[in-house]
C-alpha cells in the first residue's frame, strides 16, 4: 500500500487496526480485477481508504477502473450513539441532534485522492440492498454490531457475492470477553453453516471467507 495512502488511513477517523486493514486491502488488491466491492458501514472511510487504495492499483479483467462502493446512511451505529463507548461528539449535527459523518467521509475520501474509486451510497443498508443486483467480488460487512443489524445485514447482502469471491467480517470475537457477540453469531456463524462459505484468511478480528459454493444472487442460509 502506497505510504501516503497508510499516512491517510491511520489519520482517518475509525476503529480498523492497522493489521486488519493490510489484509483488507491484499485481499481487495486479489478479488477487485473480478468485479466491484463493497462495503456495509462506511463510518468516516478508514476502511475505505484500504479499499479504495487497491482500487486505485488494479484494473478489472475488461480494462476498467476498479470501484469499491460504501453503503451507510451516516447516521451511526448504535453504539456511536450519545452515553455508547463509541460515541464521538464532533460528528453530532447540531440542527439536527443526530450524528452524520458523511461530511467527514467525504473529506477523508477527497485528501486521499480516491473519489474516483470510491463510490459512497446514501441509505440503510437493508434498503439499499432491496435494489441491489450487482454481483461482488468482495463484500466487507462492517455495519450496525446489534442483533437486528446484523441479522438484516447477513439476509440481504452476501447472497451477492460471486462463486470464488470473499465475504469479509469485522469484529468477530469467538470468545465473549473480547468484544460483541452479533457478527460472530449472528453472521460469521451462519455464513459457514450455509456450506456456502469457507475461512482463507484471518487477522484479529477480522475474517474472510471464500464462496466456494452458489453463485451471485443464490440466497445463503
């Protein structure tokens, strides 16, 4: 990874160590000749800058630049909610009382240089993904760490992801005392008893899982 694009990563507002972001962008340098990628909870773009810098570096098998897309209605997770852990008072909306980082993303996105790579989607992730068709070659799910979100996010996303491609989780803590239990339960568990999914690679508490059954579109359960 370009060290000016590392230098902007670990400037960027976020919660991907750094580790976790090297393996993000190998595995997105591997899967985005094949088709786009895309990104369940954008937050700031830290993620997004791993993302968007193998974008930036590769060309998709037909000669076409690289996209990542980024799917979040930049209003924070639960737990980026007032008196939650995570919960940064920079990010409120004063009119509104409600956070939005997606000024923030933008910035983030714009002082990298990778506007043409990156592509930000504006909405729920359930909603969004109704209309999606697109198949992935990469899907990084990284949204809501509740119970709904997760749940709604496993049912309406990984389906997309083409035969070969990867389903990458963040924050999967197999033992309780590491951290919330909903995208290892709730996602990771469910991918690998589909029989669809199967582990390649993991760093901390990211995970990253090939299909190697069914194809874009196939339902996963």
């Amino acid at each position: 990874m370009p060290s000016h694009l590392l230098e902007q990563a670990r400037a960027a507002k976020g919660f991907m160590p750094e580790d976790e972001g090297a393996l993000l962008h190998r595995i997105a340098l591997e899967r985005l000749p094949h088709g786009p990628a895309l990104e369940v909870g954008t937050y700031c773009g830290k993620s997004a800058i791993y993302l968007g810098a193998a974008a930036q570096a590769v060309t998709t098998v037909d000669g076409s630049p690289a996209t990542v897309f980024t799917v979040d209605h930049h209003r924070g997770s639960e737990e980026n909610q007032a008196g939650w852990e995570h919960h940064d008072t920079s990010l409120v909306d004063a009119e509104f009382a409600k956070m939005d980082t997606l000024g923030v993303f933008r910035k983030t996105i714009a002082r990298a240089g990778l506007e043409e790579h990156v592509v930000a989607v504006v909405g729920a992730s359930v909603t969004v993904a109704r209309h999606w068709r697109t198949p992935l070659s990469l899907l990084f799910i990284d949204g809501g760490h509740g119970e709904q979100p997760a749940r709604d996010d496993f049912d309406s996303w990984p389906r997309w992801v083409q035969s070969g491609g990867y389903l990458a989780i963040h924050d999967v803590f197999p033992e309780p005392a590491d951290g919330g239990r909903p995208p290892y339960e709730l996602i990771y568990l469910p991918a690998l008893a589909s029989g669809q999914f199967t582990e390649v690679a993991a760093v901390g508490s990211l995970r990253v899982l090939e299909r190697t059954s069914g194809d874009a579109g196939d339902p996963v359960a």
